[in-house]
C-alpha cells in the first residue's frame, strides 16, 4: 500500500513525464481533513488536461491506487482527480489564475514549485 507522500511523488513524475507546466504540491494536513497533499499543476490545452489526467490515473493504477474521485471540466478549464489522501488538479492558465489555489491554502505547506505564485 502507498503512502500519501508515495502517491504524490508518482503524481509529480507522471505530471512532469507529460509536460504539466508550474506543479506545485501543498501539504495540507495540518489545514485540511480533505487531503494530505493538493497537487496542482497547469496544462497548455484541454487535450493536455486529459492527457495528465489519463497519465496520473494510469501510473497510480499501476502502482495499485484507483481514483475515488473524478470531477470537472475539460471545457471549463480544470479536472480534479482525488485519490483520498492526494487530490490532483489541473487547470487551463487562466483558470488557475482564477481560482488561486496557492492563495486559498497559502497556510499550507509548500512543497515544491509555484515560487513566482507569491
């Protein structure tokens, strides 16, 4: 069985191995009971969203993690995957500078990326 910190490592490589640009990766458990980790990253197009989707839900389901969860829209410029302790969400540029993440958790802790968001 995977660990959180396992499971957003796989998410991070998947992301990076199909190009995701500006991953950030919060850990929110001392803010949030809705995950341990908030992996956030930035797709160039809807194509893009799906392709990072399809590639963090293939390389955890190899590693024995299933999705619980799947929301959003590729026509609305996000989609969230939430594997229970980790929840994935990739925007569209301006969606992401719309909603903010990085600010709404800005308690979080930060683990990676998004340096230019502050």
């Amino acid at each position: 069985m995977l660990t959180p910190d396992n499971i957003s490592e796989l998410a991070v490589k998947a992301l990076e191995d199909k190009k995701a640009v500006d991953i950030t990766v919060l850990r929110t458990t001392k803010v949030t009971v809705l995950a341990d980790y908030f992996v956030i990253c930035t797709a160039n197009s809807t194509t893009h969203m799906k392709t990072l989707s399809d590639e963090v839900e293939k390389v955890l389901k190899e590693s024995g993690e299933a999705p619980l969860h799947r929301e959003g829209r590729r026509v609305g410029g996000w989609l969230l995957v939430d594997f229970g302790c980790v929840v994935v969400h990739i925007f569209l540029k301006e969606t992401r500078e719309f909603y903010t993440l990085e600010r709404l958790w800005a308690d979080a802790e930060k683990i990676m990326g998004g340096e230019d968001e502050q």
